[in-house]
C-alpha cells in the first residue's frame, strides 16, 4: 500500500511502497506542487527503480524552474536504494 499527502507548505509525505503501480499515482500529485518541495519519507518502506524515476522526474522539473527538492527521514534500506543508483549524489538527501 503505498499513500502520498501533499501538505500545503510543499510537504510531502510518503508511505508503503513506492513501484512501478504506484509510480504514475505519485508523479500526478508531486507535479501539481510548484516551488520548493521537502519529501518526507520516515514511512517509506520501500523504493524501486520506478520510485527513484519519480523522484528524478521531480527533482529535474522543480530545478528548471528554479526551485529545490530536498529529501529526508530516508529508513536506512530506502537510503541504500538511492546510495546504490547513485542518486545520493543527485539529490538533496537530509
């Protein structure tokens, strides 16, 4: 089960499973918020390749704009996924 909550200060909190199923459902919500975004994922329990495409998606649409995504409460196996990928490097992970 995957749940996303968009916080109208430009929170966004996610938890459950980020896949492939549930990829398309979270790039609808994080592409109506416009300037700078903190995702939240203390609940996260999981991330897959398609998750990690979202929150690049996300992060290069809000950096054209001129604005930032910033990343954090990462569970340490959700941070290994994107330490794997490379993506630590990328994103603003806190």
């Amino acid at each position: 089960m995957f749940g996303i909550e968009v916080e109208p200060d430009g929170v966004v909190r996610l938890s459950g499973r980020l896949d492939a199923s549930e990829a398309d459902r979270a790039i609808d919500r994080l592409e109506t918020i416009e300037g700078p975004v903190i995702i939240d994922c203390a609940k996260l329990d999981y991330i897959s390749s398609a998750g990690l495409s979202v929150m690049l998606m996300t992060h290069k649409r809000l950096r054209a704009a001129g604005h930032a995504l910033h990343i954090r409460n990462l569970q340490p196996r959700v941070l290994n996924v994107f330490t794997y990928a490379g993506l630590n490097r990328i994103l603003e992970i806190e």
